[in-house]
C-alpha cells in the first residue's frame, strides 16, 4: 500500500524536445509454433517511437513446425532492422530447451575477466552468410 503512494505521487517524467536517443539495443523474441501470435508481438516491439536504426529485433525460431518463420520473413520485407534465426541451422537435433538455446544462439555473454578471440574465418563466413540470407 505504502508503495503505491509513493509511485503515485512521483513526478511524470518529459523527454526534452531536442533529445536524440543514441543507445543502441537488440530484443532476442524465441519462438515455436507461435503463427498465430508472432507477427503482433513481433510489431508490437518493431512499432514504438524509437529509432529504428538504433535497435534490432532478433526472432529465433526453434523448430517450428507451422509458419513462424514465413511470417516473420514476410515482414523482414518491412523491416529492416527485424532478423530471424533458425536453430536447425545451428543446431544438429531437436532439444528439450528451446528457449534456452535460442538465447544461448543469440546472445553471448562474458565477464571483465574474459578476453575474446577473433572467431576462425570459415566460422565467420558461415554466420555472415546465414546473417545475410535471414535478411532477405
């Protein structure tokens, strides 16, 4: 109770006018036999007022078996800035996570204590090239 006085009376907060959004971001949406459901959640993300150039939306399809992934290539038609990835690309079989491992697909995390290594060519040239075919 006590809390929601507090959030009542907090001031609304104003974007100044001259403010120019500079951060870029990027929305990982995992998905499987969503057809129904897909192309409104993937707009409602894509739709909103901020730049688009300054973010991308990442759809990984987990083995669908309806028309997820045609649905969300239709609109990569539209959208620039929409990507979708297909575990059957990156992945030999069927597993038990799916969500899982489209977020493992998708996202790479590391620490401060960590350094990188530049990935082999051939592995680059196999993600460049499904990057650019997803784009189409």
């Amino acid at each position: 109770m006590l809390y929601n006085i507090w959030f009542v009376r907090l001031p609304y907060f104003r974007v100044d006018k001259n403010y120019s959004p500079k951060n870029t971001f990027s929305i990982v949406i995992p998905a499987r036999d969503e057809e129904d459901v897909i192309e409104k959640c993937v707009l409602s993300v894509l739709q909103n007022d901020y730049p688009a150039e300054l973010f991308e939306v990442i759809v990984v399809d987990d083995f669908s078996t309806d028309n997820t992934a045609a649905i969300v290539q239709r609109m990569q038609q539209q959208f620039s800035n929409l990507k979708l990835l297909q575990l059957k690309d990156f992945v030999q079989q069927q597993q038990n996570s799916y969500k899982k491992k489209s977020i493992e697909t998708a996202i790479s995390f590391s620490d401060a204590a960590c350094r990188a290594r530049p990935a082999p060519p051939r592995l680059r040239q196999r993600v460049h090239r499904r990057i650019r075919w997803s784009a189409r």
